[in-house]
C-alpha cells in the first residue's frame, strides 16, 4: 500500500509536468496528447476527491462535490441554512474520506430541538447549564459527562465516564473545525432521555421541568414504567414492520436505568424511537482505534465453500434483568432454546451467567443447568470464522459486535430493537438479514439462506465492503462533528 502511495505521489506531479511538454509538440500531437492527459488528470483528480476504496459504494459518488452543492443539499433536506462552520467540516470530512450529504438521521434528532429554540432560544443553553451543575453536584447521577470546546482546545472533567479520555482524543481530531460550545454526554449503554417528541402534545411539555430527579429514575419493573410513557409500546423496523417493545428484553426489564421523563439535550450511543429522545452519536465501541472494540483477531481466511452452513452465536446471559421466568422472553434465551430445537441449523450457547442481573425474585442455578450455561461454551471471537451464518442480537441495549461481525466473513443476522448513528446506511437484505426482535423469523431466515446461498454469499460481500470501507473511524469523527456543528448552533442562539 506504501509503495501504491508513492506512486500516486509522483504520478500526481510527473503527470502534469509531460503534459505540459507535450502541449509544445505539433498540433496533431497537441490533439492526442490533450485527451490522454485529461483521462490521466481526470483519474487523478477523482482518486483525490474519492479514494479508491469507495467506488464500490453507490453512496459516494452521489455525494456532493463542492461547497455550494452541499449547502443546497442540507437547506434542501432541513429548510434551513447549514451551522456556523459548516465551511470547515465540508473541506476537513472531504479529506477524510467521509460522506458529506447522508446524515438523515442527524436532522432527525435535532428537528425537536430546533422547533423548541426558535420559540425559547435560551433554552438548550440553559439546559446545558442545568446538566453541568447536576454533573458537578455530590450526588450527580451515574454515567454522565459535560466536555467544554473553546479556541479550538478540549476539556474534559476526568472520571465522569469510562470514556472521557477518548472522547477528548476523538475531539482534538476535529475541534479546529468547531465553534466553542459544552455538551453533555452519556456514557452507558443505555439511552436515558423516556420522552416522545412525536407526541401530539409535546411542545407543550418539553420546556416544562416535571422530573426533580433527572437521570436517577430507576424503576423496578420497568415493563410497568415504559408501558405508562408515551410512543413506548411498539418499535418499528427498517421494513416498517411494528413489534411489540415488550419483546425488547431492555424495555421489558432494564438491566441499568437512570431515566429522566423530561426533554434533555443528551448525547447517546443508542436509542429507541420514538420512545426516546436522545441525540446519537458514535459509540466508542465501533471505533476500530478504541480499547473497547472488541477486536476480531487475524484473518478470515476460511474459504467461504468450506465454512459450515450453520448459524452461530456465542455470549452472556444478559439483556435484562430476571425478575420471575421474564428471561424466556430475552432474546438470548431464545436464541439458545431455538439451537436446541434446530441443532442442525443453529448453534447457540451461552458461556457465562451474570448473576447481577439475578437479584430478587431469581434464582440463578436452574436457569443456567437449563439453558446449560458455562466456561464449557466460551470460544475465541475467531470461532466465527468457521461458520457462513453469525447471529447479532442485542445484550443490555446495542450490540457492539454489529461491524466486526459484519467485516467478519460471515453474513449477519441482525435482530435489534436499537437504532445506532450509521443504521440509516447500512441496509437490510442488501448488508445484512434483518430478524425480528423476538426471533420469531430465524429458523425461515436461515433456511432462506442456505437454499439461496449465492445470493446470501452476494449479501455477505456487500456488507463485509460496507462496513471495512464506509463505516471507518474517519466516518465516525466526521458524523460526531456534523452533530456537535448542530449543537453549537442551538446553545449560541444562532438559529
């Protein structure tokens, strides 16, 4: 790859210097010399704007070009201008590789924000304010963290979170693109902000403080507490098809809470909508330079034609907390339940119980001699190698297997009541399988695909590109600074 490099280096100026030598020739050479050299500048132009990685991807080439295009694009997609600085994230995600016009998912969660700011516009910056004293305070709730950008320069209280360090590091990529500003972030898995914005009546209560104990509610039978809030009873899938909530384990006994019911401005990792309010953003466990990655060690170099036609699944028992026999519901145990009724499809197996979420009315030894759960099933990641099927459902919210597993080898399953920061781009029966929440549809999914295994084969190549070329740290940086653009802009009344 160094040596390519070089040579795209020297190309890229004995080029244009033969060219202008040619241009001194003859006319008739003049003629032929003009179209090759146009071909040649063409190719090296378009190398520079596109890396070559990414002509594969149908989303890049539409991508705009210059600054005007995307200005037109994004006041096109939002009816309003682009953020202060969106000069300076155009050029920098340019050179990083990064889409610039497909960040659907951003307008979505600030379109709130905005309809509340053009009518109070002090209020995020009031919000903000009101989360930094909650943070600082003695008894400050668990898992947040406020970060301050001024001058270009990062601050970051430590030891709010586990990933304060890398947030900082993540920020100095791209803080010389920002305006100043503070932002609050949540670091657990779990989303935090229970309020509908698509409520017919929430403007009227989202500038409202209701909730005196904001991040700290923790129901003890959250079935119970989501089925009494608004836009929490049913999740809708990239199909369009509506499941039941109570089929997602974390709705339906939520492992770690700490909720607030009133509208904040909450950067998350992952959320449900329209349940949940809070504002994506990457999660530490996608980035390829992160220590909590959980990295894939090696090659896939199984031939596809050799891996076993099964699908495969290795992981804890959690996804929720057991209250009575509620875990038969839990996506896990289901998966492990379906393997014993399907073993010549299916191979499911759970290594290790977590006996935090067995707390009261549980008890741990029957259910883990049941579902035969034990060290006896713990398998290195690159056991999936071995297999053309893997199975990626959710744990205690999102999984952060997705896009290893994706660049695995092995075509994905993926069951999920979750949204994350890139699930607009990557799509189902063209990247992955999407299966239902409650697993319902696995056994004719796999079945689906070992019957049609070209075409299953042709689904795992598109999703192992995707997800290698397109969903890359740089694409992450660029997502989280498109965000903190929008942030900026609302906490300095710049709407």
């Amino acid at each position: 790859m160094l040596r390519v490099g070089r040579l795209k280096d020297r190309a890229s100026t004995f080029i244009p210097a033969l060219c202008h030598s040619w241009l001194r020739r003859p006319r008739y050479y003049q003629i032929l010399a003009g179209l090759l050299c146009l071909i040649f500048l063409g190719a090296l132009t378009h190398t520079a704007l596109f890396p070559r990685r990414m002509h594969a991807h149908a989303l890049f080439p539409r991508q705009s070009r210059t600054l005007d295009q995307a200005r037109g694009r994004y006041e096109l997609k939002t009816n309003r201008p682009p953020p202060p600085n969106f000069d300076k994230w155009f050029y920098w995600a340019r050179s990083r590789g990064c889409l610039i016009d497909d960040y659907d998912q951003v307008h979505r969660d600030f379109e709130p924000f905005y309809r509340i700011v053009r009518e109070n516009p002090a209020w995020l910056r009031e919000m903000v304010g009101r989360g930094r004293d909650l943070i600082s305070s003695g008894s400050r709730p668990g898992g947040l963290s406020n970060i301050s950008i001024a001058g270009g320069e990062v601050f970051v209280d430590n030891d709010r979170t586990y990933f304060d360090n890398e947030w900082r590091d993540s920020l100095k990529n791209f803080a010389h693109v920002l305006p100043d500003m503070e932002i609050l972030l949540n670091g657990n898995d779990e989303p935090r902000v229970v309020f509908n914005t698509q409520d017919p009546d929430a403007e009227l209560y989202a500038t409202k403080i209701q909730d005196t104990t904001p991040f700290r509610i923790s129901p003890k039978y959250t079935s119970e507490f989501f089925k009494r809030r608004s836009g929490c009873d049913f999740v809708t899938d990239r199909q369009g098809i509506s499941s039941n909530l109570m089929d997602v384990a974390f709705i339906r006994s939520s492992s770690s809470s700490g909720f607030t019911t009133d509208l904040w401005p909450m950067l998350s990792f992952t959320k449900i909508t329209p349940c949940f309010s809070d504002i994506l953003f990457p999660s530490q466990y996608h980035y390829a330079r992160s220590w909590y990655t959980g990295r894939i060690k090696g090659r896939d170099d199984i031939p596809w034609e050799v891996k076993a036609p099964k699908l495969y699944w290795r992981g804890s028992s959690n996804g929720g907390h057991i209250i009575g026999q509620n875990y038969r519901q839990f996506p896990r145990f289901k998966a492990v339940k379906l393997s014993e009724s399907h073993p010549d499809l299916i191979d499911a197996k759970m290594s290790a119980f977590w006996g935090s979420h067995c707390t009261f009315e549980c008890e741990g030894r029957p259910i883990e001699e049941e579902f035969d759960i034990g060290d006896q099933h713990k398998l290195p990641r690159e056991e999936v190698f071995k297999y053309k099927y893997v199975l990626d459902v959710d744990g205690n919210t999102f999984s952060g297997r997705y896009l290893g597993l994706l660049q695995s080898g092995s075509l994905v399953f993926k069951s999920t009541g979750f949204q994350e920061h890139f699930s607009d781009w990557l799509k189902p029966f063209e990247h992955y399988i999407p299966v239902k929440v409650d697993l319902s549809d696995l056994v004719d999914r796999v079945r689906w695909a070992i019957e049609n295994e070209e075409e299953a084969r042709a689904i795992q190549q598109r999703g192992m590109r995707f997800a290698r070329d397109v969903i890359t740290d740089e694409q992450h940086d660029c997502y989280f600074a498109l965000v903190l653009l929008e942030w900026a802009r609302l906490q300095n009344h710049l709407v």
